[in-house]
C-alpha cells in the first residue's frame, strides 16, 4: 500500500469521529431533502396506480334522455375509448333516511370496479353491496336495508351482502351532492341492475387504454383527456339529434294513436253537422249535443297539442361531460399534494443548507489543523495533486456515504410515512419511485460542500511553502470593527462581549453558521 493512501486510512480511523459525522450530517440533509421531495410524486403516483387498478373511467357522460346500446358504440368510434353504460339514480333508506347514490351493478363489468372490503357483490335480485364508510354506522353483512318509498327501485328492502370502496369516491368524507335528502350523499350502493326501476341507463363511463400510462395529476394526462374529450363531443353531436328524434317518435307513439281517434270523431261530427243542415233545409246546423261533443274534441284537441309540446321539450337530449378532477376529494387530493410538493422546494433546501455550511466548516477546520503534515509531505517532495488527493478522497468518501444513504432512506421513509397519514382516503396501492433527480441534486450539493471545502482550503494551504506549513498558523490579526467607532455603545461593553464581537467579525464562516444553524440566534464563536 502506497505510503499516502496508509496516511488516507490513518487519518479516517483517527477522525473516525469527525468522519461519521460529516456523514451523518450529509445524510440528514439529503433524507429530508430527497424524502420530502419525493412525497408529492409519491401521492400522485400511489392514487394514479390505484385508480388504474380499479379502471377508474376518464370521463363521466349523464344525458337528459339517458343511454341505449347505439350511445356506447358512438363512444367507441373515439380511438382506444372504451364505454359502459350504467343505471344510476339518488334514493334515500336506511336507519336514518341516508342520502344514497344508487347504482346498478353488472356481472363483468370492467369500468370502476368495486373493491371489496369484505363479503362479496350482489349474485341475487335482492342483495346490496354498502360503501364500506357505511360500517360505521353499524350495518353488518346479513342485515337489511330498506328504501323509502318513491325509491326507483323494485323491491324496497334488501339483504346487505358486501362492503367495498370504489374509484369514484377516494375521499371517505366526500360522496358528492344530491336532488334527495338534504342534498348531501352519505353512501354510494349497488344493487344488481334489473333491481333499478329505470328505463334506459342513465350514466356513461368512458375509459381510455392510451391515457393509463400518465400520472392522473400531470399536464400530460390532462392535455390527451382533452383531446379525448373534444373527440367524444364532436361524435356525440350527432348523436345527440339522433337520440333525441328516438325519444320523441316514442313519445308521440300513443299520442298519434290519439290524435287518429280524435280526427275519426271530429269526421263524424263534421257529418252530423250536415245531416241536420239537410233535414232542416239549413235552417239549423247544430244541436244542443253536437255543440257540447264539439266543446269536447276541442278539448281533446288542446290537450293532445300540449301532450305533443311536452314530448318535444323532454325529447331534447342535451349532455353534462365531467372527468376525474370533477369527482369528490380528487380536486382536494391533487391541491394537498401540490401542496407538499411546494413544500419540498422551500423547508428541505434551507435543512440542507445549513448541513452543507455545517460540513464545510468542518472540512475547512479539518484541513487547517493538517498544516504541518501537508508540510511534511511538501518537504518529502510529494506534489500538489498528491497531498490534496488525501484529503479529496477523505471528503469525496463521505459526501458519497451521506448522501447514497440519505437518499435511500429519504425516498423509501418520508412518502410512505405522509401516505400513511392520508388514511381519509380509500386505501392506496402505495407507488414511490426513487428519485433520481432529487437523488442527483443532493449528490451534487454534498460534493459542493465538502470536496469544494477541501479543494478551496487545500489549495491554499498548498500555496505556502514547507517551511510556512510546518509552523503554527498566526492569528488572523486584530482589526477595528464598526462598533468600536461608536465610542459611547463601545465604552459600555463589559471585556467578554467585546471579545464576542471582535470574534464574530474576525471568523465570518462560523459567525455565518452560527447565525443560520443556531436555534439560539447568534453566539460565541
């Protein structure tokens, strides 16, 4: 072994206090700094990965005349869109007339899967599956609810089967608002679909295969749903005008069935009319019974254009489009990891600042107190780039050390323990990957501050020729401060406080770590 490289390992077992600490230094600063960067990305990247797991749908479509069949194959001429239409109503039931959202549920559905908490989903006419925040409200499986009448459902009690959580409700406080109740939706249910005493589907999900590949929160994924979105709008147009002429040929169906009848009798009165003109020689041309079968039909007549009127104004199909930020708590979650993200740039940088000023005062005391064997090697005729390898490598070995260890545990510590303080949410599929980038600035800031400590104090104690290094370093010597010329506050100071502030100005870099990694404000260096 090379005599400096024994002198690198002699002089890290006899610092190997100094050593440890400068790492330990360097690792509390990257691991707040990678960790608390990392838990923003982490909370996103946790609900997007769940959310796709449950194949959260992309865009939400209602519709005024609701959906068939031709509505799910106008949303499949979008590329990579895939549609499911749903019954969905508000009911209310319950102990306590709990405002529900209603859903009907399909065998093999692939759009906003439930995910069970326990039992399992409803497989008979009368089984219900309850949001699982509904047990804390003390239903448990096997019990009954039951639905207050005018419910749109067929049968009003039911047998409570299963408790799951859904994609669409990730915030347990929030289920949404409704037109029942006091507005305000406790749970969210499902009952098999041919239990909804609805006519034709009243919800539209929409997925996209190409749009599971982005983070649910970043630009990207919001710039292709637009895109998407606009797609879907231009198609549905269309079949906006198509659906709307359906509902009102069926509309008028009974209606043309009436107006038939009523045309027959208005023949029929046209002819009494003209027989009893004839048999009058015209002298009379109606009748106390013909005038009240006329007042009738003009009845029957008004009625029947109201009917038609009705029937073209509840035929106007028009559509209400929403998207994932629209649900409830996925705004609020997306603001509270922004939040932390806006966090990350601020508190950490400061932490590791002052780790940084910390580490290269130490470094610089360090190779200060190394005067007289940087001399000693300069007399034995090692150059310059030899000596300072030394105490590169000391300070490169352990801005390495701190910073790889920092960051490890920063990234795998801080996310996961913020994501579990999330607990109001539906419980996520914890996602956190390690971040390179942060991982990189931290790696880049510790060097800084320790092989820059180094490099800037070695090359000028290397500037010194043997004979200067091998005696004691002078004193910086004494010079006047500002205070000392305000000769009425100067003359008040007792000895010690002036050798305080003499100090704090003779020894900036400590006076400037003091100042900022005190608690204590400034104090004595």
């Amino acid at each position: 072994m090379k005599p400096m490289t024994k002198n690198l390992w002699r002089e890290i077992r006899a610092s190997r206090g100094r050593f440890i600490a400068i790492i330990l230094i360097i690792l509390l600063g990257c691991l707040t700094f990678v960790g608390v960067r990392a838990a923003g990305p982490g909370l996103n990247e946790s609900l997007t990965t769940t959310v796709q797991d449950l194949h959260l749908s992309d865009v939400q479509l209602m519709s005024t005349t609701g959906f068939t069949h031709e509505d799910v194959t106008t949303a499949a001429k979008v590329s990579g869109a895939r549609a499911e239409a749903v019954k969905f109503t508000y009911a209310t039931g319950g102990k306590n007339a709990n405002v529900v959202a209603l859903y009907g549920y399909q065998a093999g559905q692939q759009i906003n899967r439930l995910r069970l908490v326990s039992g399992h989903l409803p497989q008979a006419a009368n089984q219900i599956v309850l949001d699982a925040q509904a047990k804390s409200a003390g239903y448990r499986l096997g019990q009954t609810f039951s639905f207050d009448r005018g419910a749109q459902v067929k049968r009003r009690r039911f047998t409570i089967v299963g408790f799951a959580n859904s994609p669409l409700y990730i915030d347990n406080s929030l289920r949404g608002a409704a037109n029942v109740g006091d507005g305000t939706v406790d749970w969210f249910t499902a009952v098999p679909a041919s239990q909804l005493d609805v006519p034709v589907a009243t919800l539209l999900n929409i997925r996209f295969a190409s749009l599971q590949g982005h983070n649910t929160f970043a630009k990207a994924y919001d710039t292709a749903r637009n895109r998407k979105l606009r797609a879907l709008k231009r198609v549905f147009a269309t079949r906006a005008k198509a659906r709307s002429r359906e509902v009102y040929d069926s509309a008028v169906k009974p209606i043309a069935a009436q107006a038939a009848k009523l045309a027959a009798a208005q023949r029929q009165l046209a002819t009494a009319k003209a027989q009893v003109a004839a048999a009058s020689h015209g002298t009379v041309t109606t009748t106390p019974a013909i005038e009240a079968q006329a007042a009738q039909l003009k009845s029957a007549t008004a009625k029947l254009t109201a009917a038609r009127q009705q029937a073209k104004a509840a035929s106007v199909t028009t559509y209400t489009w929403q998207d994932r930020s629209d649900l409830p708590g996925f705004a609020a979650y997306g603001d509270s990891s922004k939040r932390i993200a806006a966090i990350a740039n601020v508190f950490p940088v400061f932490f590791f600042l002052i780790a940084a000023l910390i580490t290269f005062t130490t470094i610089t005391r360090m190779v200060e107190e190394a005067r007289g064997q940087i001399g000693t090697f300069k007399a034995l005729g090692y150059g310059k780039w030899a000596i300072a390898r030394n105490y590169l490598i000391y300070a490169c070995s352990a801005a390495i050390i701190g910073s790889g260890l920092g960051s490890v545990l920063g990234n795998l510590t801080l996310p996961r323990f913020i994501l579990m303080m999330y607990d109001q949410y539906l419980p996520l599929t914890t996602t956190v990957r390690f971040q390179w980038g942060a991982f990189s600035l931290a790696l880049v800031a510790s060097l800084l501050a320790t092989v820059g400590a180094a490099v800037i104090v070695v090359r000028r104690e290397l500037q010194e020729g043997p004979a200067a290094l091998l005696l004691p370093k002078p004193p910086k010597s004494a010079k006047r401060i500002l205070l000392e010329r305000i000769t009425p506050l100067w003359s008040r100071l007792n000895f010690n406080q002036k050798v305080s502030y003499r100090n704090l100005f003779r020894y900036k870099s400590r006076m400037i770590m003091s100042i900022v990694a005190s608690p204590a404000g400034v104090r004595c260096c």
